[in-house]
C-alpha cells in the first residue's frame, strides 16, 4: 500500500476541529429558528426548514471557515504543510 494508513488519514484531525464546532452552533441555531418560526410566525413546515437551515448555516460556516481552509491545505500540499500549527501559522503570516 502506497503511503499506508497515515495518508489516508491526512487531516482528519483538522477536519474534526472543523466538524465539531460547525455542528456544535448549526444544530443549536437551527432548532431555535425553527421553533421561532412555526411558534411565532406561523409558517408552514417546509419553508420552515429551509429558512432555518439557511440562517443556521450562516454563521456556523463563517466560523469555521478557518479550520477549513487548514484542512484543506494539510490535504492538498502535504509537502508544504506538515501539521495544523505549522499551516495555521503560514496561513497567519
């Protein structure tokens, strides 16, 4: 096997650091819109879901847009970045 199980599992870390926190204010955000509007507004199920699908989406992914991009960076180059610290560090500069 060319590479082995740690190439396979490049990023993975990374990706964590970015899933985590996306789910962690996503699922939260959306349940609160969604309550809001079927509670408050009266609107029908389905465009209750989509509006607080999209509302929910919004700031979870402008905030772990940074986690994405090492992530991406780690797996794309892995000759350039090494670890997490190392790319958050050249991302920085």
């Amino acid at each position: 096997m060319i590479g082995g199980l740690q190439k396979l599992y490049r990023g993975a870390v990374a990706c964590a650091m970015r899933d985590v926190p996306f789910s962690a204010i996503y699922w939260p955000t959306y349940e609160l819109t969604k309550k809001l509007l079927l509670n408050k507004y009266k609107m029908n199920d389905k465009l209750t879901f989509l509006l607080s699908g999209m509302i929910a989406a919004v700031p979870s992914a402008y905030l772990v847009t940074p986690f994405d991009v090492v992530k991406t960076r780690i797996q794309a180059q892995p000759n350039i970045y090494k670890s997490i610290g190392q790319t958050a560090n050249k991302l920085w500069a």
